[in-house]
C-alpha cells in the first residue's frame, strides 16, 4: 500500500513542470557556486603562493646577522591545502 502511494506521488511530481523547472534552477545555482567557488580558492592560492615568495625573497636578502636577531625579525608560514 505504501509503495504504490509512494509510486503516485513520485509520479505526480514528475509531471509537474514546477519540479522540472525548480530542479533545473537549483542546478544551475549549484554549478554556478561551485565555479565561483573554485575561482576564489585558485585566487587564494595564487595570493598565498605570492605572498610566501615574497616572504622567502625578504628573509634571505636580510643583512648578515647573528641568529638571535634573525629570529626578531619574523617570518611567515603560509599553510597550502
């Protein structure tokens, strides 16, 4: 009995177009996120690739000093996922 309620109703909502439509926009909405998304994280990368070569650049053109000193002067670590 349940199958059969649950066979018309999966059936009667198939021939709805109000789901064809919903369905086919939310995909949409879906695989517009997901490139945007995509884009801001190869955005991020590149800015964080970026930044860790400058960071490297500036820690081993520093002036010779002893290490102590060195170690005042900060460097950055930049976690890559």
């Amino acid at each position: 009995m349940i199958t059969s309620i649950a066979q018309k109703e999966l059936l009667s909502t198939l021939r709805d177009r109000r789901f064809a439509v919903l369905s086919v926009l939310v995909l949409s909405l879906l695989l517009a996120a997901t490139l945007v998304g995509r884009r801001a994280a190869a955005a991020l990368q590149h800015e964080r690739t970026a930044a860790q070569h400058t960071v490297d650049e500036q820690f081993h053109h520093q002036p010779n000093r002893h290490p102590h000193r060195v170690a005042h002067y900060g460097s950055f670590a930049f976690h890559f996922t």
